[in-house]
C-alpha cells in the first residue's frame, strides 16, 4: 500500500454559529470579570451579581453566556468590535508544506507524541494494526496553521488538542471510524489544526482536552481584560 496516496476529499459540514458553540473556562473567566467590573461600578447588586456569576458557571454555550452581560455597557462595546470570523476549513494556500516536518508511525505497535514539544506546519501519522497518540494539549506552535495528516488500517489515531485553538476536520472511514470535534477560538490568532485521514477498518479520533490551553493565547487575553480594566480604574 503507498501510504503517501491522498485519499478521495469529502465536503466538510458548515461550521455552526459562534453562539452555538461550547463555551471554553476561559470564556466563562471573561464573562465573570466583566460582570466584577459592574459590581464594583454600582451597575448590579450583590444578589444580581452572585446570581449572574451562578448562571455563568452553569452555562453551556458561547450565546448562553452572553445573556448575562446583554444589558452592560461591556457587552455594547464587544459589538463594535470587528465581528467574529470563524477559521477557514482549509489552510491558506502554499502555507503548509507538502513534506511532512514529522512522522509518527506504529505498525504492529504504539508510538505517543506529548508533553511539552514543537509542533511542525504538517504532521503525518500512520497507525497500521497499531496505535497512534498525538497529544497537542502543552505543545508550543510555532505556525498558526497546522495539519495532521492520519491513515488508519486496522488501527487507532488519537489527537488532543488544547480547548482554545480552532479545529476542523476533513476525511472518512471505510468499515471504520473518522471523528474530528469542530472547535472555533474566540482569539483570532489562536492556532488553527487541521485533521485529514482515512480509516479504513480503523479509527481516527481528534477532540479537545478539557481543561488545557495554549498558554500564551490565555495569557494575551488576561492582559487585554487588565488593561481595559486599568483605563476604567483611572478615569
């Protein structure tokens, strides 16, 4: 079998509305600092900010979150700002190479990449009568964009990726599993992964890990509530 054969391309599904999608911890934080802000202005009460902060943490989606600030002037502010673009389906044009920068093969075996390790624009990983485990949860990115290539015979291949990036997902499955979650950034130069494979009597499997972020997209977006907040203290 030539494992360098691209397989046939499938349509990938409409990515679902921003309000739609599953709301991340660090979307929730942003949400309870701007409601902390209009405490501390005299624009809510205690009982109507303790009440809000418990919906928050219950909340389930992007859009349910944005109920509980719809009536404070942060949330008027967030809607002159430029609208939220979701990430392409495809990689740009001539930004991903054609060779991969790493290969993670396992035939009749397991092979695991994890911890805390630099992720190349494209990443092949063939998983023959055996296992494959890429872990992207701690991994530094040096490219926005990034591809993982997957071929499943007979095999597994299971990516995780941190719960702020975008991903998407383009492939299928003969006699077998292909399963990419659809995930949108609210950051817009969050990394952005892009999971094409085939499973043929296999299982290709991409999804988030609760829990993990890209730390320097995080740390970007505390210093930004910091810094609005900073204005707001020194008027």
């Amino acid at each position: 079998m030539d494992l360098q054969k691209q397989p046939p391309q499938t349509h990938a599904e409409p990515s679902p509305p921003a309000a739609e999608l599953r709301a991340s911890d660090a979307e929730r934080d942003r949400i309870a600092d701007i409601l902390r802000e209009a405490l501390a202005e005299g624009r809510l009460t205690a009982d109507e900010h303790a009440e809000r902060v418990e919906g928050v943490l219950a909340a389930k989606t992007v859009g349910e979150l944005e109920v509980f600030i719809r009536d404070l002037p942060a949330a008027h502010r967030r809607r002159a700002a430029p609208a939220f673009a979701a990430a392409p389906n495809r990689p740009t044009t001539g930004a991903i190479p054609a060779d991969p920068d790493e290969n993670v093969v396992a035939v009749f075996s397991s092979a695991v990449r994890k911890g805390r390790w630099r992720a190349g624009r494209r990443i092949h990983a063939y998983a023959i009568f055996g296992s494959v485990e890429i872990d992207l949860s701690e991994a530094l990115f040096e490219y926005q964009q990034v591809v993982i290539k997957t071929v499943s015979v007979f095999g597994n291949v299971e990516i995780r990726v941190p719960e702020n990036v975008s991903l998407r997902g383009t492939g299928g499955g003969v006699l077998g599993n292909f399963e990419v979650d659809t995930l949108d950034s609210a950051e817009p130069d969050a990394p952005v992964i892009y999971v094409d494979g085939w499973a043929v009597l296999g299982n290709v499997e991409a999804r988030p890990k609760r829990g993990k972020l890209v730390a320097d997209i995080l740390d970007r977006v505390r210093r930004k509530v910091d810094k609005d907040l900073r204005k707001h203290l020194d008027r």
